[in-house]
C-alpha cells in the first residue's frame, strides 16, 4: 500500500495558504469513516489524531496577526506530507481487499504506528513556547503528543485469529475437503463480507492486487484467495445477478485504441507482442496461428521469414499496459503467471475453482427458473474468462451440454451469457475439440451468430468461431458452412462497432485457407469490404488485401469496381491503411493487366498520392507505393504492349502534361 508521489512532495505556500491546506487536508482525513472489522483500532485511533490536528489548526487560523517562525513552517509542511501519507494508507484500508489486508494486518499495523511515531517527532520539536499560542492550543498539542507516544504498534489478536482461521480454510481447500459450511459463513460475516456483490467486488480487488504484484509468492497467495471468495460467494450468497455495468473496468472494445497496438493479423489490442524476423511486430497468438498453418511469409510484407524465432517486444507491451492502465482496461500478458515457488497456492486455487465450478454445474442442471439459470451461467462466464485451469475445470464437469439448452433466442439476457461462456471456454485449445464434438454447440453457436438476440450475443458468436479457427482443420470445416459465412458478412456490415469487428477479424482467419476464399468471393466479401472502408478503413482493406492475394482471376474481377474507394484510402487512410491499400492494388494491377491499369491511371491525382506516401508511408507502404508508380510508368511507356498513354501529373501545374519516363 504504498503512497502517491504526491504524498512526499512538500508544497511551496505562504503561512496562511500553508494553514489552509493542512486543515483541508486534515478534514478530509478525519471525514473519512473507520474500518469496521480489519485493523478497527488502528485505523480509528489515526483518524481520532487528524480530527485533533483539525481542531489545533483551527485555532491556529483564528490569529489574524499569526507569524509562524521559520521552524514553525519546516514542522508544519512536514505534517503537511504527514497528513497526506495517513490519507493515502486509510483510504488503501478502506477501498482495497478485506482478504489482503488481513493477510497483511501486521505489517499494516507498523505502518500506522510508524505514522504516528512521525507525528510525534513533528509535534516534538513544534516550537510551542516561541509562537506566543493560548493555553488551550498548548494544551492541545500536548495532548496529540501523549496519544502518539505509545512505543509499538498494536497488533489486534481479533485479526490474527481470522488470518489464522482463513489460512486453516485454505489449507483444507488444498487438501480437497470442502469447507464445513457454517464455519465459512461465520469467516466471512466477521469480514464484512456478507452477500454476493459485496463477494464480487472484493474478487474485482483481489485480481487488481493480483495483477499489481510483483512477489510471486504473494500472486500465488492472491490467487488462491480468489478461489476462496469465489467458492464461498457461490454456495453461501448464490450465483450473482449480472451487473449490466462493471464498478471497476472497461474492456479494449469500449474504447478506441492507438493502431500501433492494434495486430496486425487479429486487428485487435495486442497482448504479448513479438519480433519476426522481418521487423514486423505481431501478437504471440496470431502470429504463432499464422506459421501453425504452415504459412512461411511475413503476413505484412510477404517476405520469406528467415526464421520462426520470436523476440518479445518489450518496450511496446510497456506501453500497451501503461496505456491500459490510464484507461482503466484490464492488460492481461498471455505470459504464464504462476511460477514452481507459488505452487502450493495454487493448487489451493484449483480445487477452490474445482469446488465452486461442480457447485455451479450441479446446480444449472437442477435449475427450475430462467432466473436461476442466468445467475449460474453468468458465474460460469466469469470463471471461465479467469485463466485456464477454470476453463478446463468448466468443460471437465460437463457444462458444455448443458449450455446448448440456453443458446435460444427466448432470453437474450441468458442467451449472452451461454454464448459468451462458449467463447471463454473455446480460448483453451483442449475446449475446441469438445466444442466440436459436443452434440449441439457449434450449430447453436452459428444459430447465434445468425439469428441472436442482440448484437452483444452475434459478436461473442463470431468470436467465437474466430477462435475456433486457431485450428486449421476446423477453419476448414467451418469455411465450408454458407451458414457461418453469411452469418459473418451481414454481422460486418449491418453490426455495431464491436461486433463488426469481431466479424471480421474471424472473416480474415477463414480467408487464411485458400479453399474457403472463393466461398467468401462468392459469399460476397468483396463488396462488403468495400462497404465498410467508410467507418473501418484499416479492416476494410486489410480484408480485401487478403482475398486479392489468395482469390486468383475471381478476386481480381470482383475488386475492379473497388480501384476508386482504394485509391480514396491511399489518400485519406492512417499509415497502416495507406500501407494496405497499395499492397492490394499492386496485387490487382499485376494479376488484373492493363484495363485494371487503365483504371487507376484515370483517377485524378492518383501519383502524387503515391509520391507522398513514398516520402512519408511507412516501410513497407513505401516499398508498394513505389512499386505502384512502376507499374503505373510502365503502362504509360506501353511495356505492356499497349500505346503510350500521356496523363496529368497532379503534382506539377494543371497545365503541364507529360509521359512518365522508364
């Protein structure tokens, strides 16, 4: 719990300012209300001192003719970073988890009484006597002076006995013996933990302790305390009834996310960036699915990759996480977290989630209200969305059949809920195969995609067949489904936001096999791309570069009516768009010959576009621009066996015209 920066920086104020800030200060420490079970007495007792200092500084204001002697200011702006640092540990106490402070009572407790052993020392050499101060301040700061010298911290045997019994909970959790009921009920009213938003929120603390924590072994601590409130939120309170808002966090969709972050495969906010052996920078997980599928090339550049080693963009998942941070976005590294030193820990954690996950199944398939079974399924989502364990614990128990039941229309609440659990599951490679073969789910799951509820369900529809695709046998197989692709395409371009992107990120993995690309011609992917380069430009064309490299003469032919809107992007489009543009027109020009030639050729100012993005694009956008103006030259010289064709030069006067030399 450490402090702010701002804590430790002592301000540049006159005397009367100076007073003025301490007593504001001093307010808001002494408002703020006492613990009620952790550390009651320590808390209390601080906060009892500041309403003191609040009174003290009061009657310091009150002189209008006060001049604070030079030692009187050092004291005061000392107690001014005092005063701070105790707000600072109070408000931690009061808004972090119940669990890890009482994990942490003890050390907790010296930081309280070395706060206070502070206070003494300012009070100490307070220059009383020299200040000319009325006998009720004096006795005022004397008073504040004999409740800071007590000479330890108090250490509350009330909270080391609850460690003690939450630690014993623990340990028999790791040991496989399900807690006795009305023992868990009991720990847990005594931490003030007593329904299940309360359990939620402290979970929602629990993982931002986690996640800010750099000791494994207080991770792995962490962890399995989650386990813990997770288990004992489900049997003592029931599953939750989903918020329709989170207290705490947003997720990468809700917000616009710099296109340097962005993959450049998955188009979505990159996790664990790498090197390639070209330069390019990829997210782990596509990158790796790109070379799985036996592809050999730099997916940006279309260079041969010398190698497959990846090397981890450090100082750009740096950014990417600090970003996160300031946004409030959870930025979870596809790193494996739990090391050999926290293992005990977490095989406390696993059979909490064991535990909890057999409750939640057992329950959904005695579940008699569509209420209930809302609450169960939504617990199970959140399970699912944890880690891996949690996920191979959910497919283990059977929940996948139980799931298929609630992909119907009927309840959109529910029917989000089951179809999202569906994805959190399919993120664990094993799940895939059940996915598969479990009777019912992958036609449920495209049912969804086509006819769901709401956009919410239709794109957690599409993700999920995204993800599924991560195996190249079944992006095959789901390639060859005019259902999934008729489901994809009119989700990409009749959908919000969000879900269009999550369409097309899974329409770019199917067209990855070049047996499902004449589908997508055929489906009409084309003109959908075209469609969305209005509101989605860099998706738009990254799509259609895609389908023109591995589509052939019928690609080709469908994007002969798309020149214009890439030409459009080659001049308006972000770098990266730029960068697509022209990699796709290079590809239609060559494949395409001399009418498609003709046809770029035609459009107003199209080679001083080129020109700029060749002086300002990025590398690779530059190499296919230049590229481009070849093509475009040889064309007007009649390599290619037609006429020389004489065309304006947007970049010269409007009335020079001139052929384009060799």
């Amino acid at each position: 719990m450490a402090p702010s920066a701002g804590s430790f920086v002592s301000p540049s104020l006159s005397d009367h300012r100076l007073l003025q800030s301490l007593l504001l200060l001093s307010q808001e420490t002494s408002s703020l209300q006492p613990l009620k079970s952790i550390l009651k007495q320590n808390c209390s007792s601080i906060v009892r001192k500041t309403k003191l200092l609040r009174l003290l500084l009061e009657e310091l204001l009150r002189d209008p003719v006060l001049c604070l002697p030079p030692t009187a200011v050092l004291c005061l702006e000392e107690l001014n970073i005092l005063l701070q640092r105790i707000k600072t540990l109070v408000e931690d106490c009061l808004n972090g988890s119940k669990m890890w402070l009482l994990m942490q009572h003890e050390s907790v407790a010296s930081s309280f009484h070395e706060l206070t052993a502070e206070l003494l020392t300012v009070l100490d050499v307070f220059p009383v006597r020299d200040m000319n101060l009325t006998e009720d301040v004096v006795e005022l700061v004397c008073l504040i002076r004999k409740q800071c010298s007590k000479t330890k911290a108090f250490v509350d045997p009330v909270d080391e006995d609850l460690k003690t019994d939450v630690n014993k909970l623990l340990l028999s959790i790791q040991r496989e013996i399900v807690p006795d009921h009305s023992k868990l009920k009991e720990i847990f009213d005594r931490l003030q933990l007593r329904d299940s938003a309360i359990c939620g929120d402290e979970i929602e603390c629990l993982e931002d302790e986690a996640r800010n924590q750099t000791d494994e072994k207080s991770r792995a601590h962490l962890v399995a305390l989650i386990g813990l409130v997770r288990y004992a939120k489900c049997v003592l309170y029931e599953a939750s009834t989903p918020r329709t808002t989170s207290r705490r966090r947003r997720s990468a969709a809700d917000v616009n996310f710099p296109a340097d972050f962005r993959c450049p495969i998955s188009l979505d906010l990159m996790k664990d960036p790498v090197v390639v052996s070209t330069g390019q920078t990829y997210d782990r997980a596509s990158i790796s699915l790109w070379i799985e599928s036996g592809h050999n090339t730099c997916p940006k550049t279309g260079q041969t990759l010398a190698h497959t080693d990846f090397i981890p963009n450090h100082a750009l998942k740096n950014l990417i996480a600090m970003w996160c941070r300031q946004q409030r976005i959870p930025f979870e590294s596809t790193e494996p977290r739990e090391r050999c030193n926290g293992k005990a820990a977490n095989k406390t954690a696993l059979e909490a989630n064991k535990m909890t996950v057999l409750f939640l199944v057992d329950k959904l398939t005695v579940a008699q209200s569509t209420e209930t079974a809302n609450r169960v399924v939504h617990e199970l989502r959140a399970m699912a969305k944890t880690d891996s364990d949690s996920r191979a614990c959910i497919a283990e128990a059977g929940a996948l059949p139980l799931l298929v039941k609630f992909l119907g229309g009927e309840q959109p609440n529910l029917q989000v809920n089951a179809v999202t659990t569906i994805l959190n599951l399919s993120i664990l490679d094993a799940n895939k195969t059940r996915i598969m073969e479990t009777d019912g789910v992958l036609n449920g799951v495209i049912e969804v995609l086509r006819s769901g509820a709401t956009w919410e369900a239709k794109g957690n529809a599409a993700a999920t067949i995204f993800s599924m695709t991560g195996v190249h046998a079944y992006r095959k197989k789901l390639g060859r489904k005019a259902r999934v692709i008729k489901g994809l395409m009119d989700l990409a371009r009749d959908g919000p936001i969000s879900s269009r992107r999550d369409a097309l990120v899974a329409i770019l993995n199917l067209a990855g096999d070049r047996d499902t690309v004449g589908k997508l011609i055929e489906g009409g992917v084309v003109e959908m791309a075209s469609e969305i380069m209005e509101g989605l430009p860099e998706e738009g064309v990254t799509i259609l570069e895609v389908i023109v490299r591995k589509g052939g003469l019928a690609a080709i032919a469908a994007a002969y009516h798309v020149i214009k809107r890439l030409a459009t992007v080659l001049r308006e489009g972000t770098d990266r768009a730029q960068e697509s543009a022209a990699a796709t027109l290079v590809n239609i020009c060559r494949k395409g010959g001399p009418e498609v030639v003709a046809e770029l050729a035609s459009i107003s100012g199209i080679e001083r576009v080129i020109w700029e993005i060749m002086g300002m694009g990025t590398g690779r956008g530059r190499r296919k621009a230049a590229t481009l103006l070849r093509i475009l030259r040889r064309w007007a010289a009649g390599l290619d066996g037609r006429a020389t064709t004489v065309y304006s030069v947007a970049n010269v006067s409007a009335s020079t015209r001139i052929v384009l030399p060799v």
